[in-house]
C-alpha cells in the first residue's frame, strides 16, 4: 500500500530553505506540509516548489490565514488565494476553511468555491474554524456530499474535554471521509500532549491510533495513497518549562518518531 509522510514547515520557519530540505529528505519524509501565506509573493513560491523538487520532495500546501471576520472580503480573500495555488504541483491543498462563527451557508459557500478549484482539496478539522468540532462538522459532512476533510481529532478531543465516545455516529462519519490525516495526538485538556513516546501519554496515543487504523484500513480497501503529516507543533503547542523557557521535548524527534512509529505500524 503507497503511504507518503510530510515533514511540517510550522516550527522550523528558522532554518534556510535548501538546509530544512535536506534534512527533511535524510529524515526520510516524503515532503513537506507548509503555509501559504495570504501575501506571499510569487516569486517566492516559485523557489520553494523548486527547491523541493530538486530535493525530491512533494508538498501539501495548506492554507491558513483569511482571517476577516467580514463575510464578503473574507471570501474574495479566499477565493484570490486559490488563484494563486492554480497551476502548481500539489499532492493535495489542506485548508482551514471559514469560521466557527460563520452561518452554515457562508461556511458551505467558502468549501464549494474550494472544492471547484480543480485541485485535490481537504479541508481540515481545526478550531475556530467550520470544522471545530465533531458534532458540527458531521452536520456538514451530512450535508455536502464532496466534502472531504484532513481529520486532525487533537482539536476535537480537546474542544470536546473529552476522547468523543459519546459521539461515534460523528467519528464514523468523518473517518469514511478523511483524505489525509495529521498525527498529533491530543487529550482532554489540550491539543497536543507534552511528549507522546512516555508512558503517561500512552492511553491517549492509542486512542488516536485506533482512529488512524480505521482510516487506513478504508483506504486501502480503496486503494489511494496515504497521506500523514506527522503534525506536533512548537510553542505554544509544546509546552515549555516555566523557569527556563525551553520546550520539555525536541518538535522534530517527536514528529519523526511518529513517523517511524507509524511506518512500521502500516508498511511492515
């Protein structure tokens, strides 16, 4: 079964492109999730896209950051940023789409003008956004047919206080529909544990990997490719400690640790 694993930009925005590239590459991802500015200009883009194809790497491009709370400029914004991905390799276009604030029908009116860009488009389950939840975003999987979603369950568990066993009708519903999954583990209290590779954590890691299991398991009765961005972040995602300021875990030795951990889980 084909299985590709993106290495996220988000927290090494620091380390020059052609050297987060290379490392990206002996790590042994795939490619690369990163944020495309609503501003960025083209030029930059155009450097990104090749300098990852020379490294050998594909790339999600995920979309972030329209962030108008006017309905109107909020969907012109949107729509000009699609326009800018037209025409470059994506494997796939993750977006956080709309607003938890938004009325049904904008929100639905922001996925459809993204579902017909004519390129491969999840839109992920985030906070503040349409998806915040478990138990409205089943209203809009009911409801619009095409929508297929990058299940990020760490917003949910923790929007929820709770790991949604009293919601599985919504969790079947948004596994039968996921096109791309990232793996960050959540809880209750938070979206992201400390460091999932110690014990204490363990219940929580499991719950998720049941999660994961279901949704492979159905793509490869479909026979697609999967998709894993191995998405733990920095701060204040990871939490530092309070008299030193430094994070209690390395963001990329967790996010490559699941990486291994699930390739060995799914590909051996």
């Amino acid at each position: 079964m084909a299985m590709l694993f993106f290495c996220p930009r988000w927290g090494s925005e620091v380390i020059p492109w052609e050297v987060f590239l290379k490392k990206v590459k002996e790590e042994g991802y795939d490619g690369i999730e990163y944020g495309i500015g609503f501003n960025m200009p083209e030029q930059a883009m155009d450097l990104i896209w090749n300098q990852a194809d020379k490294a050998g790497l594909k790339i999600i491009a995920q979309h972030y950051d329209t962030n108008d709370a006017d309905f109107s400029r909020h969907y012109d914004n949107y729509c000009q940023w699609l326009e800018k991905l037209a025409g470059y390799p994506v494997i796939k276009i993750n977006s956080q789409t709309g607003k938890d604030y938004f009325s049904f029908d904008q929100n639905k009116q922001l996925i459809d003008v993204a579902n017909a860009c004519g390129q491969p488009m999840v839109h992920e389950t985030h906070r503040n956004k349409f998806s915040f939840a478990a138990h409205t975003t089943k209203m809009y999987l009911e409801n619009i047919p095409a929508l297929r979603i990058t299940l990020d369950a760490s917003h949910w568990v923790c929007v929820a206080e709770s790991f949604l066993g009293d919601q599985p009708a919504a969790m079947q519903l948004a596994m039968e529909r996921t096109d791309h999954i990232h793996a960050r583990v959540g809880y209750p209290e938070g979206p992201q544990v400390p460091d999932p590779r110690i014990a204490q954590w363990e219940y929580a890691l499991n719950k998720h990997l049941s999660w994961w299991d279901a949704i492979v398991a159905r793509i490869r009765t479909e026979e697609k490719i999967v998709t894993i961005t191995t998405e733990f972040g920095p701060y204040p995602y990871m939490v530092h400690e309070p008299a030193t300021g430094k994070p209690i875990a390395d963001q990329w030795e967790v996010n490559a640790y699941m990486m291994s951990l699930l390739r060995a889980r799914y590909l051996l």
